[in-house]
C-alpha cells in the first residue's frame, strides 16, 4: 500500500472522529496510527530513499548520458554470445530508452503490459495503456510516443521493437503478461512479477558505471532527466505534465489529453490510412484499443 494512501485514510478517520493511538484491545482511535502502520511507514521512507524513489534523492540523467547508454549497450548486445545475457541488457536499455521517453520512474515499466500496448498506423509510435498502482482506477492513463529515428540519436519505439524482436527470436512470446518482464541468471522468465527499484538501482549503477558515465543516478532519475528533456525539445509544460501523469485528474480527462498531445492538431490521418471524416476523438479513441503493437496479426517489425 502506498504511504498516500494511508495518508488519505487518516484523514477520512479524522473527519468521522475517530483520532488519536488506536487501541487494539477496544478497536477504538484511529487505526493509522497504530504501532504496526508506523513502523510500515517507517520501513517504506527507508526504502524510498535507498532506491532514489524520493526526488530530494536522485540526480537528473541527461540526453548526453541517454545518448552513451543506448549505443554502448546496443554494442555490448550484439557482441554478447550467451542469450541470456543478451536478453537481459537487451531488456535493460529498453526500460532504459522507454522511462526516459515516457518520464517514468524506472519501476515504472513494470507496470506495462503487452497486449496492452498500440501500435500507431504505419508504424509511427507507440501508445500504452496503463493503470497505476496509486490510481486503484482502471484505464488511468493513455500515453505514448511517436518515432524519431529520423530525428535523433536513438528512439524508444525502435529500441522496444528491438527487444521485443530479440525477445521472439529466442522464444518469448508478448501476447500477455508484461512487457518488460524479470529474466532470471539462469533464463527463465517470470511474465508478472514485477521488478522492484532496489534491483533496478544496482543494475543501473552497474551498466552506467560500466561506460564511465554514472554521476550517482537512481531510478527516479529517469523522471527528472525525461522532464528537462522534453521541455528542451519545446514540449509545451502542459503536455510534459500530462506525459508524465503529474496532475490528479480524472481518468476521461487524462485519455483525452494524451490523445491530443500525441496526434496534435493538424496530424494527417489520411496519410496513414485512417478516414476520420466521421471519428470524434472519443471513436478514435475507442478504435485504438484494437490496433495491438505486438499481436501476431500485427504490422511486422
């Protein structure tokens, strides 16, 4: 259970009268504030702040960074023999390229779920569907991001594409479970459990400090370093907001918004082939839950 949400139920507590030590032996006072919710919060602020959850915490990874890890590790992969290995950094520089991209914590991809995720007409991006463990709401948020390997040094919709080619080439299949699952030392995959930060804070000390460009970065850098990037970009503060699901706002309010920042005004459907002479956003909208990114049927990698 998140500490936010503990928080809330504090206060609901509180407006109902009920505050003050809870007794356990009359059930009475409020039931947060018992010894053994304290030490809970108590454990998850020590280890927020170990795996660079807290802001306060973590350094901002920059584009230059971004830029050495891609490549490097797009070197170390095809140089890797053993396929676990080549998995595993293969995995790593796609979570890497995707929090960066989507200003995500690097926890954060854990939480993607392939059959979930839409592919953009003429492969064009990648939009993803995802409910958060804080929101306890379902379809809480549409994001994604288009392709610019055309445009820059690397792209996360080519480098997830990557991994997940690589992925099918040694037998793993992403019709569900997540799209970033835990690969083991020995090969096995675990398709839903989900990564935790400690485990990705020493992998991400180990692959930045084996390029010579770790700086002291946690996982939570993905989300500082993603921000700054894409206010440099000239992204509006309102839509690195919205990408970054920083406001708590309603769950048609978020869809809405992440449709209009990835297809701005001015975005030619017809182009890609899709005539919306007469689509309202909210049919688009509805259309897209069908245009799986990685299903079998779907458009080749």
């Amino acid at each position: 259970m998140r500490i936010g949400i503990v928080q809330k139920l504090r206060k609901g507590f509180e407006e109902v009268g009920r505050r003050g030590p809870f007794d356990t032996s009359t059930s009475k006072g409020d039931p947060t504030r018992s010894l053994l919710v304290q030490e809970y919060i108590v454990f998850k602020h020590q280890e927020q702040g170990e795996s660079g959850f807290k802001s306060k915490n973590a350094r901002c990874i920059t584009r230059e960074q971004m830029d050495i890890l891609i490549a490097q590790m797009a070197l170390l992969i095809s140089k890797k023999k053993n396929k676990t290995i080549k998995l595993r950094l293969a995995l790593r520089r796609a979570m890497y390229s995707f929090c960066f991209s989507a200003i995500r914590r690097l926890a954060g991809a854990g939480n993607i779920h392939a059959a979930n995720t839409i592919r953009m007409p003429n492969n064009m991006g990648l939009v993803f569907n995802c409910t958060w463990d804080k929101t306890l709401r379902m379809d809480s948020q549409c994001f994604g991001f288009k392709c610019v390997s055309k445009k820059e040094p690397w792209c996360a919709h080519c480098v997830i594409d990557e991994w997940v080619n690589l992925g099918k080439k040694f037998g793993m299949k992403f019709d569900r479970g997540l799209l970033f699952p835990r690969i083991n030392y020995d090969g096995s995959i675990n398709h839903t459990k989900r990564w935790k930060s400690k485990d990705l804070w020493d992998s991400l000390k180990r692959d930045l400090k084996r390029f010579n460009i770790y700086k002291g970065e946690t996982p939570h850098s993905f989300r500082h370093g993603g921000t700054v990037n894409s206010l440099r970009k000239g992204n509006s503060l309102e839509s690195t907001m919205c990408l970054a699901y920083m406001k708590n706002i309603s769950t048609a309010r978020i869809y809405s918004k992440g449709i209009q920042h990835l297809f701005p005004t001015g975005f030619s459907w017809k182009e890609v082939g899709i005539d919306t002479t007469s689509v309202d956003e909210d049919t688009l909208a509805f259309q897209m839950q069908g245009w799986k990114a990685f299903a079998n049927e779907g458009p080749k990698l």
